[in-house]
C-alpha cells in the first residue's frame, strides 16, 4: 500500500514538474530582481542613514511569495483556460512585477550613489524615439 502513495505521489510531482517547467526561467528572472532589490535597498537605506530592520526583511518574503503565486496563477490561467501553446498571461504578469522591481532598483541604486538612473534612462529613451532608432 506505502508503495502505491509513493508511486501516486511521484506520478503528481513529476506532472506538477513538467507543468511549470516553462516558467521556471520567468521565476529565476524575478527573484533575482527582487534579491538585488532587497541588495539595493539596504545600500540606499545606509547611505540615508535608517536602520535596517527585519520587518522590512520579511516584506521581501512576501513579496517574493505573492509575485511567485501570481506568475504560477498566470500559468495556470493561460494554459487551462487560454491558449494552452501560448505564455501572454505568463509574459504580461511577470513582466508587470518586473518593471516595478526593475525601477525599485533603479530608484535604490540613485539614493546610494546620487546618480538619477532613472531620469537618465527617460532621456536615452527620448534621445532613441526622437532619431527613431
């Protein structure tokens, strides 16, 4: 009977592995976004003299957790109910939670070093609209 659960519950593992195996690189690609996020904000926090406390630590966690659970529920939206060859839903979620951590780190990496990254990377993608490349 043990054998059977462990043959069952090998089965659902492995078909859970290859369902999500797809946006395995997505969730790499977001939690290095956030892990240099958190890396970026310490310096920043530093640099204007706060504490660095582990409430702030945990949000991380959370968040981390929440942007995961969205790109999985993206997934799974796309590939029951959408186009199950396609990945829209998966590409527009994380890429959502993406540029909100991609400007995060912008805006800690300008409060650490007093460089506006930010209003650099609106004037570089002015200066490419305008010659039209």
């Amino acid at each position: 009977m043990l054998s059977f659960f462990n043959k069952y519950l090998a089965y659902v593992l492995a078909s859970c592995l290859a369902f999500f195996a797809p946006i395995h690189n997505t969730l790499i690609g977001i939690g290095v976004l956030i892990v240099t996020d958190m890396i970026t904000g310490i310096f920043a926090a530093r640099k204007r003299g706060e504490a660095i406390h582990s409430k702030k630590m945990g949000a991380t966690v959370t968040k981390t957790i929440l942007y995961f659970l969205g790109i999985i529920l993206a997934r799974v939206m796309q590939s029951l109910f959408l186009d199950e060859t396609g990945d829209g839903i998966v590409k527009a979620t994380a890429g959502i939670f993406a540029v909100i951590e991609f400007k995060s780190n912008l805006e800690n990496i300008s409060a650490a070093t007093g460089i506006d990254l930010i209003g650099k990377l609106k004037q570089f993608i002015e200066d490419k609209r305008k010659t039209g490349e």
